[in-house]
C-alpha cells in the first residue's frame, strides 16, 4: 500500500527535504537498514556484531536505531563483519538534462554495503543498470 499524504503534510516534507538533517537522516537510516538486512542474511546477532568489531551491544542498538554518527573506520569495520565492504560515492544531485534518470551513471545510492561477492557488480556494470534483487518498501 503507498502511503498518501496531505497537502499540509506534503508542504512539511517539502520543507524538511531543504534541511541538512533530513538527508544525514537518510543516509544513516540507509546505512542502518542495509547493515540489518546483512546481518539477517549471515544470522549475525547484534551482540555477535558487537564482539567482532570491539564494542558494545548499547553501540550497535544506536546502530541500528540510526542514532550513531560514524567515522569511516566504524563503517568499514561494519561492513567487514557481515562480510561486506562499503563504497562511499559522491555523485550529482540530478541527472544531466540529456540523460535518462534510469540509465544515468549519476544516480548511485550515496552509501552501499555490497556483498564481497562481485558477480553482482559484473552484472551490473554488463548491463550499464543496477537493481538491487532486494528492495526495501515502505508500507502503511
């Protein structure tokens, strides 16, 4: 079900999309989700991923909940632990005017956790497209 929103609640999202905040929310929100979803595929607990990377399971629930603000180094310790590396892109913020917006090598997601596996990306760069076999859906 795709969630409909007022106009007042569309103005409020319109307003919130031109501040810093919304968009570092985004990304660590992406992060976060990413990170669980990889650590359910490999049935990593959250107290497992704690004691492989040196933290603590309090960490790794600020983690998940998107409340952590991270270095790099905690990135990629991450990502190693579910057997992942990560890949930061910076990429313009709309594609060029004559480009389409599903073939544009511009649109990237900011931040990635891939499989070590690079059969994917092979796949993908054959294909100059990339979708990922596991989306992420809000519903109502």
């Amino acid at each position: 079900m795709a969630i409909k929103y007022g106009k007042k609640y569309k103005k409020q999202f319109e307003n919130a999309k031109k501040k810093d905040c919304y968009w570092i929310n985004q990304i660590t929100l992406q992060f976060a989700t990413a990170l669980w979803n990889k650590m359910q595929a490999n049935g990593i607990k959250p107290s497992e991923l704690a004691k492989i990377i040196g933290t603590s399971p309090a960490y790794i629930t600020k983690v998940l909940r998107g409340d952590a603000n991270y270095t790099v180094e905690t990135l990629y310790k991450l990502s190693k632990a579910v057997d992942c590396k990560i890949e930061i892109n910076i990429v313009d913020k709309e594609p060029k005017q004559h480009e389409d917006w599903h073939t544009s090598s511009n649109i990237h997601t900011l931040i990635q956790i891939k499989n070590t596996d690079t059969s994917r990306l092979t796949q993908a760069s054959n294909n100059n497209t990339w979708s990922d076999p596991e989306p992420i859906e809000l519903v109502a």
